[in-house]
C-alpha cells in the first residue's frame, strides 16, 4: 500500500493538498483512504461531509479512526478520533495492571471519567498509520494519503516510535526480562508481590507495535508531500523541514507551490505580493528540482468546498512559471475546486519512482587517506544549527531542533572522530580505525 504524508509549513493548504491528491489517486482507479488528525472540522467543511462518528464496537478493538464516510468511487475519508481511542487502550491498560492496582489501593478510572491528554494525538495518528497496514486483503485500501500537523510537529511524529524503541530498550532491557523465573522466589523472600508477567507482556507488546510503526514510517513505499506558500519566512522553515526528515530518512516525493497569485496585474499592491512569491518560488526550484518535482497550486480567490464537477476539464498549464493556469487573462480556464487542484497535483505513483538510496554509507578510504567515511544525507541543513556528539557506540545528530541517535556501525565503533564536514547537503563524518581495537595484518 502506498501511504503519503502531507504535510508543510503552518496554514499553507496541507489539508486541501492532501484531499485533492487522494482525489486524483481515487480517479485513478485506486481505492484511497484521507486520513486526518485534525479535529476543528475544517477537512468536513472542505470535503462536505457531516461530523465523523466513532467505529462502533468494543473499546479494546475500536480503530483510532471515525466510520469513513464514501465521498467519490473510490474515496473514503476518516479522522482520528483521538478521545474514543485514548479511552479505550487506558482502559483496555488499567484491566491488564489490575493486580499492580489492588496492590497500590488505586481506584481505576471510568472510561467516561477519562479525557485524551496531550500528546496522546501523536501517538494515535501513529496507531492509525499501523491499523491501515493490516486491513484484511481485499478489504482494504491501495493508498492512504495522511493530512498531518505542520511540518515540525511531524518531524516528531515521525521519530517517535525510534525513540520510544530506544527508551524500552534501556528500561526494560531482554537481560533483565530473563530473570523472570526468579520473580516467585524474590516474592517470598522480599515478602511483597513482584512485578507481574503482564508488565512485561505489554512492554513487549509496545516493541512490537511501534516497530511495525517504524517499518511504516521507513518504508519506500512512504513518501511525504511538502506544502508551501512562497515567501521568505516560509523558505526557511521548508528547509528547516527538509533537513527534519532527511534526518529520519523520509523521502520527500513532491513540494506543492500552493496560492500562487496572479501575474502581470496592474494592480500594485497585488503585483508586489505575486513578485514576492515568484522570487521564492525561483528559490524552491533551485533548492528541489529537479530531482523532486515542483507543482504549482494557484490561488483560487476562496477557499473551496466539495469535490467539484467530477468530469475532465478543459486542460491548463502547470508547468514551472507557465502563469496560464493563473494569470486572469481568460485563456484557459483557471483550476476552480477541488476537482482541478487534483489534476494539478496529480495521484501518487502506484510505487515509488525510484528505490530509496541507502541513506548511510560508510566509504572505505583507508587506502588512500587512512580513514572511513559515514555519508549522511541532509539537504536543508546548516553548520550553526549542526551539532554531533559521539557515545560509545552511537552518534547523536543535531539538526536545528531535530534530534536523532544513531547506532554506528560495527567498523565504525572500533574507531575514533577525527573530523567532519557538511557538504553539498552531505554530512561526512571520518572515522580513524582505533589501533587498539581494530582487526591487526598478520
């Protein structure tokens, strides 16, 4: 299944590009899922739907998504329902720890007493992203297409099952889960209750889940949409952005130009803003193509509602800086609804364009300069905002306020940093073999 995040800077349309790219998937003969997580009805206002209602059945097996309501042949949508699922895994919690429970004297929570915290939206739109995955065949969906929270707070997103991972790993290590059997006999000893089986069932289930998470996330099959409305400040918040998730190593499959405002106006007030987005827009081919492609959305004059005429319309331009699409002057007929907005951005491929390049290479330059080279990829990123930090066996990258551990390879732990660089959107860390550690030439 092909899964495509849309996400960009703060009010730049994510949530419009994102219902017209499952719309052209749909048309496409595809069956699409638009998935979104934001609950202040602006995607049922967008797409004419009513409000969502939970999955009905029991709390334990609900999915963390409304009933999806069928928009077009082919086009379902849904939302996060973040409280109905945050109610039903505490509960489905409290009723696996209730004998930890009784031990303490706690009084457990009633599902109705109980309200999502913060936070808990990332972890559902996580839950959501693995609950699409494991549909029964020929039940499920050929693309799902996920209207995320702006760009920074999806960096984060998208690092969390890794992180969470990494926390379990050094708080409930397997070592330590092997000394299970010896809990019967501390417990008499130590004259309380000890730990119970199902503390670390659910730990174990909680690595199973978000490893499935991780393999969503890091999957080819993945990719991630860029929304932007040209302008200065936006510029660099997208890099900022583009640096976030090549540190993750998501790969950004197209940047959308979105609310592009008309050219040749005569109007001055209009034809500074419409020159200040042409500048930017300049800056985004330079920085992106062509090895990601650039699309251009135009502004519509207000905000659209519905799906629009399904039936083909007349073409129109959407190549780079074409202005037919936009420039007023009757030509061609400018994209009107949603309809026309998904011709422009058209359908996700049915698989990646291209596989995903290795994103860590080690190049052995012993040889010729008595070091190795671990090539990692950040287009977007900056020496200031550029800090690493080796522990033992492990590089801790910092990219801005992104933030990544990164297991060494095996060669690379038997040797010592002398040196990095950024280069050309490459960060190359050299690595000098350790004479102590490393392997001797007999």
């Amino acid at each position: 299944m092909r899964t495509v995040l849309v996400t960009g800077t703060g009010g730049a349309g994510r949530t419009t590009v994102a219902a017209a790219t499952a719309l052209a998937a749909a048309r496409e003969g595809q069956r699409t899922l638009l998935l979104t997580a934001d609950s202040d009805g602006t995607p049922e206002a967008l797409l004419g739907i009513g409000t969502p209602r939970a999955v009905p059945g029991r709390s334990a097996d609900r999915l963390p998504w409304s009933v999806p309501a069928e928009l077009a042949p082919g086009l379902w949508a849904a939302r996060v329902v973040t409280d109905e699922w945050f109610r039903g895994e505490l509960t489905a919690l409290q009723d696996r720890g209730q004998g930890l429970l009784d031990l303490l004297g706690a009084t457990p929570l009633d599902g109705e007493e109980l309200t999502a915290l913060p936070g808990v939206e990332a972890i559902a739109l996580l839950r959501a992203l693995r609950a699409a995955q494991t549909a029964p065949p020929g039940t499920g969906w050929d693309v799902l297409v996920v209207d995320m929270p702006p760009a920074p707070d999806t960096v984060a997103l998208l690092a969390l099952p890794e992180q969470l991972r990494r926390y379990l790993r050094r708080l409930m290590p397997a070592e330590r889960q092997a000394a299970r059997a010896l809990r019967p006999m501390l417990a008499q000893l130590a004259g309380v209750p000890m730990p119970a089986q199902k503390l670390y069932e659910t730990a174990e289930r909680w690595e199973r889940e978000l490893a499935a998470v991780q393999g969503v996330i890091e999957s080819e099959a993945t990719t991630v949409r860029l929304v932007v409305e040209p302008g200065p400040l936006a510029d660099r918040a997208l890099r900022t952005a583009r640096a976030g998730l090549a540190l993750h190593g998501c790969r950004v499959e197209a940047v959308i130009a979105n609310r592009l405002l008309p050219t040749g106006t005569s109007d001055p007030w209009l034809a500074a803003l419409s020159g200040q987005q042409q500048d930017a827009l300049k800056e985004l081919y330079e920085q992106w193509a062509p090895a990601v492609p650039v699309h251009e959305l135009p502004h519509l004059g207000r905000d659209p509602h519905g799906l629009g005429d399904p039936r083909p319309a007349e073409p129109h331009a959407s190549e780079p800086h074409s202005g037919d699409s936009h420039s007023g002057d009757g030509s061609r007929r400018a994209p009107a609804d949603l309809a026309d907005l998904a011709r422009v951005v058209g359908a996700p491929a049915a698989r990646p364009d291209r596989p995903a390049p290795d994103p860590w290479t080690v190049e052995d330059r012993l040889a010729e300069d008595g070091v190795l080279l671990w090539r990692l990829p950040l287009p977007g990123a900056d020496r200031d905002g550029l800090s690493l930090v080796r522990r033992g066996d492990e590089l801790i990258v910092t990219v801005a306020p992104f933030h990544r551990v990164l297991p060494l390879p095996s060669a690379l732990r038997r040797c010592t940093v002398s040196g990095a660089g950024l280069r050309d959107g490459w960060l190359q860390v050299r690595f000098t073999p350790d004479p102590d550690l490393w392997p001797k030439r007999l």
